[in-house]
C-alpha cells in the first residue's frame, strides 16, 4: 500500500523525444499536482511507436528504483483507440500508461496486487485531447499516486484482473542440457544485442571450454567470449559477454554488433555450451 513520502519519486519512460515541448509539458502537470515530487527520466528515446523495445527497457530499469516510485510510461500508437488506459501495483512499486503490452515484463516478473482502468476523470485533466494521453490523463494519475493515494488506489477507475491485461509475446530463452534456443529482445544504443538468455540461465558461460552460437537464418556464428569489453584484442570480431541488463548480450569492442553482423530483434538463436 502506498504511503506519504517527503520526496516521492515519479519516473519517466516515453517516445517523446527532446525536440518538441511534451516532456516538459508532462513534468509541467506533474509540478502543479505533486509539486514536491522527483521526477527521473528513464529515456525519452525509445524509438517511436516501437512498445517491445520501451517494455524491455522499463523492464531493466525499474528495479533500480525505490519502493512506490510511479512510472508514468508512454509508448502509445493507440492513442485515442479504445486501448485502456491503466494503472497497476506491482511488485513495489505503480505503472501507469496504455493497455498495449508495455508492461509486459513487469506483469512476468513481479505479483500484480491490483490494475485499474482509469475512468475516473477526477484524476485527469479537465479537457483530455484524443491524442495527448500522456499530458491528460498518465501525469495527472502518476502525480497522484506519488502524492500518496494510499487507500485509494481503487478511486482511479475500473478494477480490473491483472490476468487480462494486454501482453507482447515476449519469448524468454528455454534450456536442454547445454543447448538453448532464444532469439534477441533488444538492441541497446551502442548497437550490442541483447539475447532473451538471464544470465542466471547460463552460469556454466564462461567456465565451459567452448561455446558456440548460431543464427542460422543469417548464417552468423560467434564462439568468443568476454568477461568486459576491453578483454582481448580490437579485432572487429562479434563475442559473447553478460550484459548489465542480468542477459546475455553480444558485442563487437568499439562497433555495431547488430549493423556488422545484420542481425535484428526477434532473430532466432541457438547457443551450445560445450565442458570441458
């Protein structure tokens, strides 16, 4: 349940970018409601419509921050659309944003106490745009929540089961023996894939004698592997190595692992620890 806080904490993840005026409008609104509140900005970069890339994202981010911290999220090409607007506890902390699978991370990795659809207009701005959800209805609530809406969090809206809530088919890694079959979930800003593998999945990486992954569709193999970056020689070649994310990832020291090797999200893969 939520409580007061001195400074509550509200976090920003959106497609906005910096080049118009809507992520100081959103932070806008937040002040005149929470005007105590702190606002971090994840990103305002995720590319633009693109909900799997903002979800995963989100989703290595949020542990990082302090209990009923209030995500306001907003990755929306349905804005306007009779997607839902919702606000979910869980885990520690509260999202708000579209119904469109954002969360979908979140939903698999921590217990949802409780989602609402936020039809209560008491908790948005007066006048709610067709395209503008973000400034009109998620800051508004996520400013609320921060301020501490501690035994009504019911009053934002609808119940709903978090059951039903909208997810992206996020296929995570699967293992037999030493083979694993996943494919890659996201691509970071220095263009290293990030594989859909926890790292918690793969203890045995760096202390088996060989690996080998293959992206058989692209015709692409990769059997180094590095502890950090600057372990072994610039020599443009593609390597394995444990991202900060918790995932297997794979890089290319100082280049573009997705724009040398062509490889995109959702490629196939399938890694082979070999003992020693």
């Amino acid at each position: 349940m939520l409580q007061s806080h001195p400074h509550p904490v509200i976090a920003l993840l959106t497609d906005f970018g910096m080049g118009d005026g809507d992520v100081g409008v959103i932070k806008g609104v937040i002040a005149g409601i929470t005007p105590d509140a702190h606002i971090i900005d994840i990103t305002h970069d995720v590319a633009p419509q693109n909900i799997a890339s903002g979800g995963w994202i989100l989703a290595s981010a949020y542990r990082y921050f302090p209990r009923n911290t209030a995500f306001v999220c907003v990755v929306d090409p349905g804005v306007g659309s009779n997607r839902g607007a919702i606000a979910v506890h869980a885990g520690d902390w509260f999202f708000v944003g579209p119904d469109n699978g954002l969360f979908s991370y979140i939903l698999s990795e921590q217990v949802a106490h409780a989602a609402v659809l936020l039809s209560n207009p008491a908790y948005h701005l007066p006048h709610v745009s067709s395209t503008f959800h973000g400034r009109d209805i998620f800051a508004p609530v996520g400013a609320y929540l921060a301020r501490g809406l501690s035994n009504t969090f019911g009053e934002l809206g609808t119940p709903v089961d978090p059951t039903s809530l909208q997810r992206l088919n996020v296929t995570l890694a699967t293992r037999q023996g030493n083979n694993i079959d996943a494919s890659i979930v996201h691509i970071d800003n220095f263009g290293n894939l990030i594989t859909g593998i926890p790292l918690t999945l793969v203890p045995d990486l760096f202390t088996g004698a060989k690996i080998r992954l293959v992206f058989s569709k692209d015709g692409v193999v990769i059997e180094q592997r590095r502890r950090f970056f600057a372990d072994g020689p610039d020599d443009g070649q593609a390597f394995m190595y444990g991202d900060s994310s918790g995932y297997a990832g794979i890089a290319i020291r100082n280049g573009n692992a997705a724009q040398t090797l062509g490889i995109e999200v959702g490629a196939k893969l399938a890694l082979t620890i070999i003992e020693k």
